[in-house]
C-alpha cells in the first residue's frame, strides 16, 4: 500500500517482491538467501540514484 501511495503522488517506485519472506528479514543476513539477493537490489539502486553508476 505505501508504493501504492508514493506511485499516486508520482514518486518513481522500483517494487521487487521475495516470496516466503518475513517482514524484515533483511536483517538476517548469512541465515537466508534472499538476503543476499535483497541487499543486491538495494546496492544497485542507490548506485544508480546516488552515483548515476550502472554495475
């Protein structure tokens, strides 16, 4: 609902979903895969908004 929200007041959202996941699990990092491929996502992202770097 908050990227629904942030999306209606034209706020560019990038939405990226991990299944079977627990609200804040990435906070266990070397526990569960995903994180791995969470903290990619986020890494990524913050390149390209903060750098303008593509990796």
């Amino acid at each position: 609902m908050y990227a629904d929200r942030l999306e209606q007041n034209n706020v560019e959202v990038v939405r990226r979903n991990f299944p079977g996941m627990i609200h804040g699990f990435i906070e266990l990092g070397g526990v569960l895969a995903a994180t791995t491929d969470a903290m990619e996502t986020i890494d990524l992202m913050l390149c390209q908004r903060l750098l303008g770097e593509r990796r």
